[in-house]
C-alpha cells in the first residue's frame, strides 16, 4: 500500500466506526435491556474480523483490497456498536465513587496483556524476520485463538439486574424510530447546555488534529527514517508497558489533582509529539519519544474515559457516547485524508502534516483549557 491507498483505508477504518455510532444507538436505545448481548455478539465480530486478514492473501489479487476495505469496515462498525453497549454496561456496574481506581486498574491490565502479546510479535519478528509472511500468519493465527477466547471471558460478566429490568419496563414497547426521538431529544439537551457542550467540541476538534498524519506514522518510519517491522512492535510494546505503569499512578493523581486538571496538562503535552517524532531518526530515540507519549496518552485515555462515562446524565449516556464516537470518528477519517493529500501534493509534505497536526494541537489546548468542565466523581 502507497500512502493514497493507506489514506483511504485510514478513512474507511474510522468512517466505519462513525457508522456504527449511527447504529449503535438505535440499538442500544431500542433494545438497551439486551446490550450485554450487543457487546458480546458485535464485540466478537470486531475482533475476528480483525484477526481474519490475514485470510485475504488466500483470495485472488485482483479483489483482495476491496475484500480488505470490507473486513475492515464490517469489523470497525461491528466495534462502535459493542463498545456504546459496553460503556453503558460499564456506566452501571462501577460507581462513580471508584470509577477511578477501577478504570485505571482495568486499562492498565488492557495494556499490560497488548505488552505480552507485543514482545510475542516482535519475537516472531526476529526468528522469522521481518517483512516474513509466516511470522504475519502465524501472529494472526494467535490473534484469531485470543479473540474467541476473549469472547468466552466477556459471557462471565453480568449486567446490572436492575437496570435490566427498568430498561425492559420502559423501552420493551419501543421501535427504532422512537429510539431515533428519544436520541434527538437527549441531543439537543446534550448541545444545549454549555458543559457538555464545550467538552465534546474539544474533544472533536481535537481528534481532528491528532489525525492529520494519522496514515503517515509507519509509512514515514520505514521510507523515510529508516524503520523496519522490529521497530514498529518495539515501539509499540514501549507504549503498553509504559501505559500499564502509567496508569497506576494516575488514579492517585486524578483523585488528587481532579480530571480536568490532568485532562487540560495532558492537551498541552501531547501536542508537540509529531514534530519531535520527525527529528527521531534512531530506534533509542524513537523508544524515548514513545515512553514520554504513552506517559501523557495514558492520562487523556484515562480522562476521556471518565468524562465519557459520567459527564452526562445516567439516561443520555448513550446518546452522549453515540454522538462522540460518531463525531470524532468522522472527523479523524476525513483529517486522514487531508493530511494524505497534503503529504502527496506539496514537496515535503509529510513533513508539513506531522507540523501542522502539532501547531493545531497546540492551539485547541490553549483555546480549551478554561472550556473544559470539571468532572464530579465523588457523590
């Protein structure tokens, strides 16, 4: 894939989520007493479409790409679905008490088990080298083996009883167009009020920016600084170990300090990431750059996390989850492809992107950082 292609399936890979967020809550909101099932059944399409890629070598050349796009797309909206269902069953069972040492805990166990399963690709890597179509086959064979047992695991978590059945009570006689009522309804409360409001344009705008070189990264490593696949999952296993050590701190520093806090530092810090990353030219520095990123990105997964879940009212949760995966999903997919056009139409226009996703990050904190509403989560 050149970088025209990779901006393409950058786009459809986040548009398709956007998608999802569209149908998602017509489910949810429709059939919100069944949403452990959405997340089971839609969360284990998203994972094994996702581990079934490697399959479309076996079909004939001339439609493998088209294939490639559909798998990605079907899997990223099968995701978006299961991940509104999730979040609303995450909503419920944790309180917002201990939403913040729970969700630490949990993401950092997220990314300890990506740790793991990291420095088995890059294992693979060297026995096999890199660039080895066995070692992708046999890394996706284990990636297809972990998401149905993944999948097992996720019918071990119940739902919250009493929510099931007052969700049964109030929306057992409703259709897909009420469910489309009820969203437009809780959206114009959601946009009217000035809290929620000022959080979601940050985090639009934001997103925004973050994914202008959002195709470039790998490409430019490779073609341009001199990276291979080792590389890659090298500096990929950094960002996880570093996230899982991360966030067992930042609960304190959340409960100390409050999530806006972290949350407006985070903005700050993250912004320059993309400019330092082109003048990282070896793997030491490239590791450096990686454990000072996944330091600050752990706080902002951490925060938005939180501000996602309780930010909003109990019964809007949905919508509210809805609207910001569909916004920001949206808005990724088509800064993918401006920053793809940017970095094929101008002379060194890589480079151009990977500044100007900097200087933009840069201005949406410093525009943001009193538009940001402080989150309650002691009640």
């Amino acid at each position: 894939m050149d970088i025209a292609i990779l901006g393409i399936l950058t786009a459809i890979q986040m548009g398709s989520v956007g998608v999802g967020a569209i149908l998602g809550i017509i489910l949810v909101m429709r059939y919100r007493y069944y949403r452990k099932k959405l997340w089971l059944f839609l969360g284990a399409v998203n994972r094994i479409g996702w581990a079934c890629l490697i399959f479309i070598t076996l079909i004939p050349e001339d439609l493998r790409l088209e294939v490639f796009y559909l798998v990605v797309a079907v899997s990223q909206i099968s995701g978006a679905i299961a991940g509104i269902a999730a979040g609303d069953v995450g909503g419920d069972l944790v309180s917002r008490e201990k939403a913040v040492d729970f969700f630490g805990k949990l993401n950092s166990l997220n990314n300890a088990a990506a740790l793991v399963s990291l420095l088995i690709s890059i294992s693979v890597f060297l026995i096999l080298g890199s660039g080895s179509y066995e070692a992708y086959l046999i890394l996706y064979l284990a990636s297809l083996a972990s998401a149905i047992l993944s999948t097992y695991f996720l019918t071990l978590i119940g739902d919250d009883p009493r929510s099931i059945e007052a969700f049964r009570e109030s929306t057992g006689a409703s259709s897909a167009r009420s469910a489309l009522a009820i969203y437009r309804k809780t959206y114009k409360e959601i946009v009217a009020s000035s809290y929620s409001k000022g959080y979601i344009l940050i985090l639009i705008s934001y997103t925004i920016a973050v994914n202008i070189p959002a195709a470039l990264w790998n490409y430019y490593l490779i073609y341009n600084i001199g990276g291979d696949e080792i590389w890659i999952t090298s500096k990929t296993a950094t960002t996880y170990l570093v996230k899982s050590l991360a966030l067992r701190i930042w609960p304190f520093i959340i409960n100390r300090y409050g999530a806006r806090t972290v949350f407006s530092i985070a903005l700050m810090l993250i912004s320059p990431i993309p400019t330092i990353f082109m003048f990282s030219r070896t793997l030491a520095s490239q590791i450096a750059l990686e454990v000072y990123s996944a330091i600050w990105w752990a706080s902002w997964d951490l925060s938005t996390g939180l501000y996602n879940l309780y930010l909003f009212p109990r019964e809007a949760r949905p919508v509210a989850l809805s609207i910001i995966t569909l916004a920001t999903n949206v808005g990724a997919s088509a800064a993918s492809i401006v920053g793809s056009m940017i970095s094929l139409s101008v002379p060194s226009g890589s480079e151009a992107t990977f500044i100007l996703s900097s200087i933009f990050r840069g201005l949406i904190a410093y525009a943001g950082l009193r538009k940001i509403p402080k989150l309650e989560l002691r009640v």
